[in-house]
C-alpha cells in the first residue's frame, strides 16, 4: 500500500483547470519531487492534498484511508501535513509559543527529549526565546520544519522549502533536507533543478495542470517532452 | 515548556480591591453603585478580551448578547421563577445564540466579522425596540426587584456588590486558567494565523465556537445582574455604544494581556458617573483618554509596558543558553 495514492485529482477555478486527472501515488520513505513551470498546479495539488480545496475531485488515499473532502485539521492530524511557499510561521510569538501551538493538537507528539535534539539538529539553540517575527528568513523556515517535526508527520509536503533563501543558505537547506528524508517522507515542490536533483527519488512533472512525466531524475532530465517545456525555458 | 507563566498574587490583589471597595463605600451607597458598575465592566471586558484580544475577533453585537441574558431572565423572573435559576437558563440561553451569532466569524475574518457583527447588534438592539411584549419597547423595564435569596428575603445593596465582586474575581481566574491551558494556546494560534492553526492540526471551527459560548457567558451573566442592579433596562442598556464601550476598556487596558482589560473597566467605567456634573465636557475627557492611549499605547496600557519592546528586541537578538 502506497502512502499517498492520489487518483484523477481535478481542479477547477471557474474556466481554469488547474489540475486535470493527476495521479501521483508516493511510497513511505521515498523522496518525491514535483516540478513544473510557474502556475503548473503545483501549489494546487499541495492545497488539494492538505484538504485546503473543497471542490477537487478524484480519490486521494492517504495511508489507505480516503482523505478528499476532510478539513485540513483532520489531514494534519492523520499525519499529513505541509509548509507554504511563503514561510508562515506565528510572527508575533515566541520560537517556544510555535512550538507549543504545534504541540497543543499534535496526535504523535514528539516527546520533550525529542524536540530539543530536533532543535539542536536545525541549530536553533537559542533563538525561540524571542518573536518568530525577528528571524531570518532562513531561521523562519527551521522554524517551520520544526513546528512540522514535533508533530511526527507521516509525510511533509514541502512548498519550494529553499525559496528566497541565498545561495549559502540554499547549499545549509539542501543539506538539511537530505538528512530530514531520514526522519519523516518528504513530497518536495522545487523550482531549483539543483534540490531536485540532489534531493528526489522520483520526480513528478505539472504542465498546464496535466502530469507529463514521472521517474527518476536522471530519466527526467533527459525526457524530451520535459526539456522542451520547461528545462529549455528561462524557468528552469 | 509552558509558553506562559502564571502569577496568582495579582489575582489575590485585586480580589481584596474586588471585595474592599464595596466594603469601605458602603457609607456612601452611590459610590458604592459606582464600584458595582465597574466590576461587571470588568465581567464584561474581560469577556471581550477573550474574544478580541486572545481569539482575534471583534465582536461588536457583546452588549446585545448581555441584553438578550437581561431581557431573558427578566421575563422568567415576571412570569414567577426564583432570580438565580432564571439568570442561570437565561445566561446559557444566550451564551448559545451568541454562539449562533458568532458564526459569521467562520467565514469571515477581522475587519469583515466587526462589520457584520455591527450589523447583527443592530438587529438585536431593534428587537428589543419590537417585541414590546417581551421587552416593553423604547420604555424599558422599570423596578425591577433585587434577587431572592434562599431562605426569604432579598438581597441587599451591599452583598449585591461583593456577589459582584466574587463573579469579576471568578471571570479573571477563568481568563486567566484559560489562557495557560491548551484551549488558550488554541485561541492565540488562531488570532495569529488561523489557516496555519488548522494545518498544525487545530480544529478552528470548534475553537471558534467555545471562544464565542464562553465569552457570550461572560456577557450573559453580566447583562443578567445588571437588569436588578440598576432596577431599570431598556434597549438603550444594550446598544452598540455599550459593546464600543466594553471593546474601548479592552482596547484600552490592553488586549491579550490577562489585566489590561481589568484596568481598562476600572479607569473608563466610572468616568460616566463621576463626570455626571460636568456633563458638557464628559465627552471630550474620553475622547481624548482614548486618542492619547492610541498614539502613545497603542497596545493599550497594560501592552505598552509588556509588548511593545518586543519588535526592538528581536532585531538585537542576544543568543540565550540552553533553556
């Protein structure tokens, strides 16, 4: 049984379709990559996953237990759970008060040993004591992976996880990445061929809403279809 | 890692002023009605800040809610019920249409939930105005007597007042064990971010909806004890201006802190009394109470002092040791 076995997945907004028949089934603890130009439905299929679109149709299956329709709440305590394109963590509270929100409706919290090695692991000694807001952008996106982490989700959706961080911070958040494949499965959302490559098991490719391709990077990478219409262009 | 710390010796400071006040008034049974006004403020207010400064909503039709507890329990009272049993049905009954008004607040966020709100306390306010039979109209209920108290009699001015103090002293207490249990940590993820709340697994909608049955209690069971205190409601009591009033003590005070509101009731409810011989200028005394605690707090009285450093503090952010 795949951990995410999502099936025929449509979206409509009026006249678009952002997402036509996409399946996209993930195995736990395999590494999936999703890419695709800008307004692919990338983000969509991510929001339709996490139970944040009330109309997308089709069958989504998570860990056997059918999940299209149910409030993002649900999802997350199911152990689905995801990060946005744009950090967002609580601005105005401490590093400590986004833990403890992330705790209070947690259904496997981590235990308190736990989130302090999980601290040390992202290098945040230290810098909870005072509001999240006051981070870097950097230090907001540790943030947000902890807050996921104390939860212990069966699978993290990450949504461009290395977007506006500095080539520095980019190669610091790559090397995280590869070591959080061991704590949680991870679904990675990238527009940097980079992190896809160094990071994914299997790659998923949006166009124009409809999947053209999925395999393993390499096989990616050298897919005509794929080069053409996004790697050839400026997006890439 | 308990994100808040709690101290109760505040709590047993002002039970002491809660209960002393009346007490030392009594002399003076004016004053001492002044006193009792300002401790269902605080009921009041400390409600509010459940809703405005913890949860994030402002809900203007509050007064409305405690209008319809007052009204409520009033009728029960006239058709023959005891006081207590009738506040008690007449709160809860309340509570749960507040609840039901509140469920705009799903659907719509900050500036757009205070609009409709506006709009539903208007409502309620024209309602009282209607239903003459239920209410009397723009007449108002007069004597309306003082509560029994078992076992013959009624209650006097002065155990009126220290029932009052007990209730302002309960609804602190509740605030402030609310806010340091995991409903409190709820609330404030949701005014913060509430479509992040419900990713980290809260279910808002709930949340939501408990926020609004307490706070419409703390309304409730303040519009319930009002009606006998004063002897006098009538749809006046329970107008917009009233919510603005109770939201201006939060706002003023201090939203989100556990006292701010508590000061705020204190320093703005009695103004209307004890400026009642200069009433030219009452006004323009509030109006600029509340301009001067907007430029100079603008996190209210009890936030000046705690919040507002924060922002220059995280831009020096030292390291800290270990926790």
């Amino acid at each position: 049984m795949s951990l995410l076995d999502a099936k025929g997945v449509s979206m409509r907004f009026g006249g678009v379709t952002a997402l036509r028949d996409v399946d996209v089934r993930q195995e736990a603890n395999e590494t999936l990559g999703m890419i695709g130009p800008n307004g692919s439905g990338k983000t969509t299929f991510v929001n339709a996953m996490t139970g944040h679109l009330k109309t997308a149709q089709g069958k989504i299956l998570f860990d056997g237990v059918p999940i299209l329709g149910r409030r993002p709440f649900a999802i997350a305590s199911a152990g689905l759970t995801r990060t946005y394109q744009a950090v967002r963590v609580f601005g105005q509270l401490t590093g400590h008060e986004n833990i403890a929100a992330a705790l209070v409706d947690a259904t496997r919290p981590l235990d308190p040993t736990g989130v302090a090695e999980t601290i040390a692991w992202l290098n945040l000694d230290g810098r909870l004591g005072a509001p999240a807001g006051g981070l870097t952008l950097f230090e907001q996106r540790k943030l947000e992976l902890l807050m996921r982490l104390v939860q212990r989700p069966k699978l993290l959706m990450l949504d461009e996880p290395v977007g506006g961080l500095s080539s520095h911070e980019v190669r610091a958040m790559i090397a995280l990445l590869a070591e959080l494949k061991a704590r949680c499965t991870v679904f990675l959302i990238e527009h940097t061929m980079k992190v896809i490559r160094e990071l994914a098991d299997r790659v998923v490719v949006l166009l124009a809403g409809e999947k053209i391709a999925d395999g393993p990077p390499r096989d990616i990478l050298a897919d005509k279809r794929v080069v053409e219409n996004y790697l050839g262009s400026h997006d890439a | 890692m308990r994100p808040y710390i709690t101290r109760w010796w505040p709590h047993v400071l002002f039970a002491l002023a809660a209960f002393g006040t009346p007490l030392l008034l009594s002399g003076n049974r004016y004053f001492a009605f002044i006193a009792g006004i300002t401790l269902i403020s605080v009921l009041w207010s400390t409600g509010m800040n459940l809703l405005y400064g913890y949860t994030g909503l402002m809900p203007m039709m509050f007064g409305g809610i405690a209008g319809v507890s007052a009204y409520a329990t009033i009728g029960l009272v006239a058709i023959g019920w005891s006081f207590w049993p009738a506040m008690l049905v007449g709160s809860l009954g309340a509570s749960l249409i507040g609840v039901i008004l509140g469920l705009p607040s799903l659907r719509l966020r900050g500036f757009y939930f205070t609009l409709c709100s506006l709009v539903i306390q208007t409502v309620i306010t024209l309602g009282f105005v209607y239903f003459v039979n239920l209410t009397n109209g723009d007449t108002g209920i007069s004597q309306i007597p003082l509560p029994e108290i078992p076992g013959g009699g009624r209650l006097s001015g002065l155990s009126y007042d220290l029932v009052l103090a007990a209730l302002a002293v309960f609804g602190v207490i509740l605030l402030t064990l609310i806010v340091n249990a995991p409903f409190g940590r709820r609330l404030i993820a949701i005014r913060e971010d509430d479509g992040l709340a419900e990713t980290l697994g809260i279910n808002v909608t709930r949340q939501k909806l408990f926020a609004f049955f307490i706070g419409s209690m703390f309304a409730s069971i303040g519009g319930a004890l009002y009606a006998p205190y004063l002897g006098f409601i009538s749809p006046r009591s329970f107008d917009v201006l009233v919510s603005l009033n109770i939201w201006l003590m939060v706002a003023f005070g201090g939203r989100g802190t556990i006292w701010g509101p508590a000061i705020g009731a204190v320093l703005l409810a009695p103004i209307p009394f004890l400026l009642q011989d200069y009433y030219t200028i009452k006004d323009v005394v509030y109006g600029l109470l509340i301009i001067g605690v907007i430029v100079l707090l603008p996190a209210g009285i009890a936030g000046g002092v705690r919040r507002a450093p924060r922002p220059a503090q995280a831009a020096t952010l030292k390291p800290e040791r270990a926790r």
